[in-house]
C-alpha cells in the first residue's frame, strides 16, 4: 500500500516549499467547502428535525437524543468506505479526506452528545451514572446493571473518540508515520463496538419507538457484515497474489 508520508509537505526549498503550502491550502479549502460545509448542514438539519419532533420537556434531553442518531450514521458511513472500495476492487488508501471529515463530524456530535448525556438522567450528580448511589440495605461501587453497562460504554467510547478525534490529521501521519498512524486509527472499531453496545444497551431500556430501534440495528448490522465481507474479500485477494 502505498504511503501517504510521500504526499505530505517536506521543506526542501523556497520554491518547493511555497508550492507545497499553496497545495495544501487549495486542498484544505476543497475539503471546506466539498465536505464540511455539506456535512455541517446535514448536522444542523438532522439535529434540529430530531430536536423538535422529540416529546420531551427540557433542552438537555432533547439534545442529548438529537445528536446520537447522526453521530450513529455518520460514524458508520465511515466504516462502510473501506468494504465499498473492496467490493468495487478499489485500493483504499491510509488516509482519505472523506473519511476523516465524516469522523470528524461523527465525533463533533457524538462529543456533544457524551456531554449533554451526563446531565440528563441525575441532574447534577453525573458520577452515580458509574457507581451506586449510597442506600441502606442497596447495592453499592460500581454499577453491574443495565444502566451502568451503557454508561461505561459510551465513557469508553468517548476516551477513544477524543483519542481519534485528536491524531486524524497530517501533522499526527508526520510524527508517528505510516504504520504506527494506521496502528491509532484502527482503534475506530473497538470505538464502533462500545458505540453500538451503548446505542443497544439504551435502545433496550429506554424502548424507543421502532423507526429509532431499526435506525440503530441497520447501522450496526450493516457495518458489521460488510466489514466482515471486505476482510474476506482482502485476504482471499491477498492469498491470490502471494
């Protein structure tokens, strides 16, 4: 596979140096108005269609519910580019811009969401999200039920998200280089799996209406077989040509 190391900006001279700069502008630039700016207005039109067709009361459960699903999508969008190359027998690159500004996006609402989301069951008491609140004759330390399985997960997915949010750009490809970048990046699994565990945890205990519950089962299932299938699809082609 071929590295991206060689297309990132070295400073050899002037000349080479200002012509590169001009490069990565341009190409900035097309990502602004190519990508951010189409998937800003999905996010805002997502999350406000959810935000005020939602039954709810207050603001904080409004936004908490409103930023999940397009985090949810747009997270697993991310995820199905690299099978949708395989299947078209196309070389998917380390790096592409599509793929990181629809994880950027996807981690723009799903922090949002991580935070809101502490606030909305125990007003102003977000730690008995994890551990029991203390009761005579109750269970006490951590939480072991339903309710704590889905926060720990989505802590954990939040830890990771930060992590991938953080290192998803040129200077982070420079600094740690081609394998030990990708090595981060797969970390984006193991982030989908604690997501989907959450969104299902919650999805079960809170009994949202079936529209929301096929929303979540069709993004994870979907990720999960043609991830599946590209793998195979990979090392079978992989096995051809050694």
């Amino acid at each position: 596979m071929e590295s991206m190391e060689a297309h990132l900006p070295k400073w050899n001279s002037d000349t080479g140096g200002r012509r590169l700069v001009n490069i990565q502008t341009n190409r900035v630039w097309r990502r602004v108005y190519r990508h951010h700016v189409p998937l800003l207005l999905i996010a805002l039109a997502s999350t406000t269609i959810l935000y005020v067709t939602r039954p709810y009361k207050d603001v904080i459960t409004k936004l908490s519910f409103a930023t999940a699903y397009p985090a949810l999508i747009l997270f697993a969008v991310t995820l199905l580019i690299g099978p949708w190359n395989t299947l078209r027998s196309q070389r998917t690159p380390v790096s592409i811009d599509l793929r990181r500004d629809l994880g950027i996006w996807a981690g723009i609402l799903g922090l949002i969401h991580a935070v809101v989301g502490q606030c909305v069951h125990l007003r102003g008491r977000p730690w008995l999200y994890y551990v029991y609140e203390h009761r005579k004759n109750g269970p006490t330390g951590l939480r072991h039920d339903l309710f704590g399985f889905n926060n720990f997960t989505g802590f954990g997915a939040t830890v990771v998200l930060i992590v991938l949010f953080a290192t998803s750009n040129d200077w982070f490809l420079r600094r740690l280089g081609t394998r030990q970048w990708k090595q981060v990046q797969r970390w984006n699994y193991a982030c989908f799996a604690l997501t989907a565990a959450h969104a299902l945890g919650y999805q079960t205990m809170e009994h949202q209406a079936a529209p929301f519950l096929v929303t979540a089962l069709t993004c994870i299932s979907l990720t999960v077989i043609l991830q599946v299938v590209g793998f195979t699809l990979s090392r079978s082609r992989f096995r051809v040509q050694t």
